[in-house]
C-alpha cells in the first residue's frame, strides 16, 4: 500500500509554532487599528487594551485555524463561547507568502468568488483541485539552504572518506529517530546536512533527463534502428524510455535526501518526506503504476548478480577493437547507440561518456539479440536505491520519481523542469553485429598464436604440375641464437652510447648557460676559456655501426680468418693480431664453445666453398 502518514499535532511542529505566533501578533495588531472611530479621531494612538480573555480566544482560534491550512486540512469556522466577547475576522498567510485568505462569519453566496468555467475547482481552503482530485500547490518551490541555528556547521557528507558513512546512516530508519532537523523539510539532521551539502553542491543536482522518441526512430528506417527498436520492444523496456513527464528539482530533491529503504517479509518499501510530511509506497504499487504486472516481477533481476567484468563484455566489440573493452569506442552500432539511449532515458549517467561502469555494462549484455529479457521495474527500482546512498552521484529518475510523488501525496506540484525528446543521429558507417553463421565460424576457428611464436613456411617443392608447400614450426639453429644474441648485445650497447651522447650534450648546454650567467653577473672578472662544451658532436646510428662494422671485417680480426678486403682479384691477409686484441675479454672463444660444441670453425674457414 501507499499513502501519507498521520500529521503531527501543530503544538509539535517548530516550523507552525513560528508560523502561529507570527500570525497571532499581525492579526493583533490589525485588529487594533479597526476599532472605533473615536479613538482614531481623537489623536489617540494606541488601540484600547482587550480583555485577556478575548485575546487569548483569538490566539486559539488563529493557530488552528494556520495549523489547518499548512497541513492542507480546512479551517473549522470561527466559534464563540462567551456572549461577551464578539467574533472577530482573522487572516491566514499563505507558505509563499501570497495575499492572505480572509476567513469571515459571512456566508452569503454574493461573497464568493466566481470560477470561471473549465478552471480547477477550488475546496474549502481556498486551493484548487485538477479533475484527478488532486490539490494543485502552484508554489514556486525552488532549492533553497535549509533554516539552522546560528553558530551550527553542516557536516559536510561530500568529502573523502563519507561515501561508508552515509551507506550506514542511510540503513537506519530515521522514523525511529527524534526529530533533530531545524528545517521543516526534513527530520533528521543527516537529512538535513545531506540535501544541503551533497544535492546543492552539485551543478545540476538532478540529471537532466529526456525521452526516447521511437516514432522519429521509425521513420529514419536504418538498420540499426530497426533492430535496437525490436529488441527493445522484445525486453519490454520500450515503455520506460519513452516515458515523459515533466519535474520539479526541489521535490525530487527532498525524496533523495530523506528516503529509506525498507524491506521486510518480502515487501519492499520506500519512505520519504515531501514538505515535512512522511510518505510511503511498495515495490509492487510501485511496478504497477507503470503498468509491469506479475510477469516483470519473474524476469531476471540484474542487481543481484555482480558487475559484469571487462573481459565478458568482449562480444560487444567489433574483433579489430578488443583492445578497447570498457570503452565507448570499437563497440557495434547497436551497442553504441543503444547506450546513448540509455545513458539519458533509462539508466542515467552524468560521468564520463567514454566509459561504460558499473551495472551499464550488465544492462547492455541483457540487450543481446535473441537474450533473455529482464525485470524492467527492479532495475529502476535498485538504480535509486543506489544512487541515494552516493554521494557523488546525483538524483536521477526525476520524471518517473515526480510522476509517483504526486499520485501519492494527491498534489499536483509546479513544475519548472520540461522532459524533451532524445533524437539521436543515425550512425553513418555503421559496424553492424556479425550474423549467427560468422558467430559460429568463429567460435570454431582455432585461436591465433600466442604473441612471440615464429612460423615458417616453406613451399619450393613442385613435381611436375603439382606443388605443395607444408607450414610446421621448426626451432632457431644455434648459429641463428648467436647472431640474435651479437646484434642484441650490438643494440643495447649502442643505446647506451645514445644516452650518454645525450647526458653530455645536456651537460655542454648547462656548462655554456652557467658561464653566460657568471659573465653577466661579473662582468669585469676575465672570461673563462672555451673549453669542450663549445664542440658539437653527432653519434652514428644503429645502421651505421653495422655498415662500419662489415668494412672493418670483424670476424676476420677476432676469428682469426682471410680479410675479405684488399685490392680486387688479390687475396690479402691481414697481420695476425695480437692476442690481446683477438679476444679481449674471452667472450668469442666462450660464445663459440656454447653454440658450436667446441668446433674450431678458424681451421676450416679455407675449406669452405
């Protein structure tokens, strides 16, 4: 069930209580300046004192009376007791500070103010109704800091470290609680401290939302249209994102702020205060006012499941961009538009349009073409309950949640936030979804290699006509590990005759600027000598070396072996070198023992052909 819980006694409300008093001493002072006219005339400024017994009869009836019409309840009509004392009209200041209402003991129907035709019919309290019944608040309502006492700080719920907090305090039930809050609106000061220092502080505290418009979808007559169209009617979703209702920020506001969710023998409810009074509604009242029946309630629930990791969402992107998981861009058309769709409809998000988080991604995997559908309402219904304990996040739901707002509290609210549709641009290329036939083939196709892993192929073998070539993975020879390891060691050691290059020419520059600086600070001591920071040097590339190194013929200084240069058509040997000079550090008898068993490939260098 829903509805609207019992209304507190006027004695107990502080907001009424100021309210009270300020309207008994504006009734006391008007009524001292209408008596009669031989006081006024003769100069005679202040008003005769009344018995306290009138006074204090007036005092009643004007609190009642105030009591009654900020509750939304009609005023009782003034009453006498006492023969003695005449009844005295009074005046009711409306909350937005409107002309006053003028309660009189004339009844006569020429008094009454005349409707025209068609306009809402006004009650007994003066405030009209619509023609579902409800009560029409034409206030201007607005968000405003709350009322506090002075020298009282708010305590700030947005910064680091508050998100537990505020999870814990939003378990409790604050009905439970004493009131605590200085402001009307709200009961607790959690409440309190939340709206002004969480929703207020937000550039737009309450998500802008729009709806879908599926007729402007139909007509564009895309592919990709048509099948988010289909799928959408098909996951009964449809309904939601095309939903339009207009809102009011300061009302979605004091629902997010002072709501509490409760579950209890199966029933799910929420409760929440709209101007200082307490409101209710089920999970189920709540489902069937958007017309979901029994059949939403047995779908899947995606909020009992965890966030769906990054490499599940992998099916979402086209091959050639998985390496984009997570992010906007790579996904297929359809996702991506769909998710565009979502992110202002139905599941509202204000972050990063980049990044797809949290249970978006779970909602974008039920979308799946030919999938299963899910539970529409439990989605809406959790998102909320989310949201109102994270204080980062700001209000959404607002049409959905002013739609249920007013069908609960039976008043029709001023509404200053108009819901516009959300016409997306057609995608112009599209990366359509792979059909189930290239699924399969896919899924079926082996994997591809490892990264790092060396095939082969060779194919020279022809006989006749026929040719045929095999593919199998063969490891490297020895002697190919020895020339990968030389150039290796040759690269690394070029790099880092590259970086020291670079450390010295940083250290010339700083060289040069220092005695620039000290000749202009001590122009008149003797210039310092140029020394190397004035030469310019270039280091030979990774290319060059190896060029130098094939001229110089080093296999021939190290190994021992004929010189390949030398005048042509001579064959000239170089001197033998030294043994100091053939092997320095030991390094090529070692690497020649590790990769060739031992062989001595010196000796036979002339018998090769």
């Amino acid at each position: 069930m829903s509805g609207k819980y019992p209304i507190r006694e006027a004695s107990s409300n502080p907001y009424l209580k100021r309210r009270n008093k300020k309207d008994v001493q504006k009734n006391v002072e008007g009524d001292g300046g209408d008596n009669d006219g031989s006081n006024g005339s003769s100069g005679n400024t202040t008003s005769p004192k009344r018995p306290r017994r009138a006074v204090s009869k007036q005092k009643a009836s004007a609190a009642a009376g105030a009591a009654a019409y900020i509750m939304g309840d009609p005023p009782s009509p003034p009453s006498s007791d006492d023969d003695d004392v005449e009844d005295e009209d009074f005046h009711i200041s409306p909350r937005g500070g409107g002309s006053p209402i003028a309660e009189s003991s004339n009844d006569s129907e020429g008094d009454q103010p005349e409707v025209p035709s068609g306009s809402p019919m006004p009650d007994a309290a003066g405030s009209s109704v619509d023609a579902q019944g409800r009560t029409i608040n034409n206030e201007k309502l607005e968000l405003s800091a709350p009322s506090r006492r002075r020298g009282t700080v708010a305590t700030n719920y947005m910064k680091k470290g508050m998100t537990e907090v505020v999870r814990k305090l939003k378990l409790q039930d604050p009905r439970s609680q004493p009131k605590s809050a200085t402001d009307y609106r709200f009961h607790t000061m959690f409440q309190q401290d939340f709206y002004e220092t969480v929703i207020m502080s937000k550039n737009n505290p309450v998500a802008v939302s729009q709806w879908v418009d599926w007729q402007y979808m139909r007509e564009k007559d895309n592919v990709v249209f048509n099948q988010i169209i289909t799928e959408c009617r098909n996951k009964h979703v449809d309904r939601m994102m095309s939903y339009k209702y207009d809102w009011n920020n300061e009302i979605i506001a004091q629902f997010y702020a002072t709501c509490y969710f409760e579950e209890a023998e199966n029933v799910r409810t929420v409760h929440w205060m709209t101007e200082g009074n307490w409101y209710f509604i089920t999970y189920h009242e709540f489902a069937r006012k958007f017309g979901y029946g029994p059949s939403d309630d047995r779908r899947d629930r995606i909020h009992i499941q965890p966030i769906l990791p990054t490499s599940e969402c992998a099916f979402m992107y086209h091959p050639d961009h998985r390496g984009s998981v997570g992010l906007v861009n790579g996904l297929y058309s359809y996702y991506a538009c769909l998710n565009r769709l979502f992110r202002k409809s139905f599941c509202l998000r204000e972050g990063d349009p980049q990044h797809i988080s949290h249970y978006a991604r779970n909602l974008l995997a039920v979308m799946k073409p030919g999938s299963r559908g899910f539970s529409v309402m439990d989605f809406v219904w959790e998102e909320i309950k989310i949201i109102a304990s994270s204080p980062q996040k700001g209000c959404v739901y607002g049409p959905i949640l002013m739609d249920v707002i007013e069908t609960v509290t039976k008043t029709t609210f001023r509404k200053e936030m108009e819901h516009a549709p959300l016409r997306i641009a057609v995608p112009k290329k599209p990366i359509l979804l792979p059909s189930a036939a290239d699924e399969q083939a896919a899924a079926q196709s082996p994997p591809p290699p490892p990264p790092g892993a060396q095939q082969r192929q060779h194919s020279q073998r022809r006989a006749g006509a026929a040719s045929s070539s095999q593919v199998y993975d063969k490891p490297p020879s020895p002697l190919r590990k020895f020339f990968n390891i030389m150039l290796g060691m040759c690269k690394n050691q070029h790099d880092i005759r590259v970086a020291q290059h670079h450390e010295r020419q940083e250290r010339k520059k700083n060289t040069r600027r220092l005695k620039r600086l000290e000749q202009q600070a001590f122009p008149d001591d003797p210039v310092s000598p140029p020394g190397s920071e004035e030469e310019s040097s270039e280091i030979e590339s990774f290319d060059q070396q190896m060029a130098r190194f094939q001229q110089e013929d080093m296999y021939s200084v190290y190994m021992g072996g004929p010189s390949s240069s030398g005048v042509a058509g001579t064959s000239t040997s170089a001197p033998p070198p030294s043994q100091q000079s053939q092997d320095p550090s030991g390094f090529a008898a070692a690497a020649t023992d590790a990769f060739f068993g031992g062989h001595d490939f010196s000796q036979s260098w002339g018998q090769w052909p």
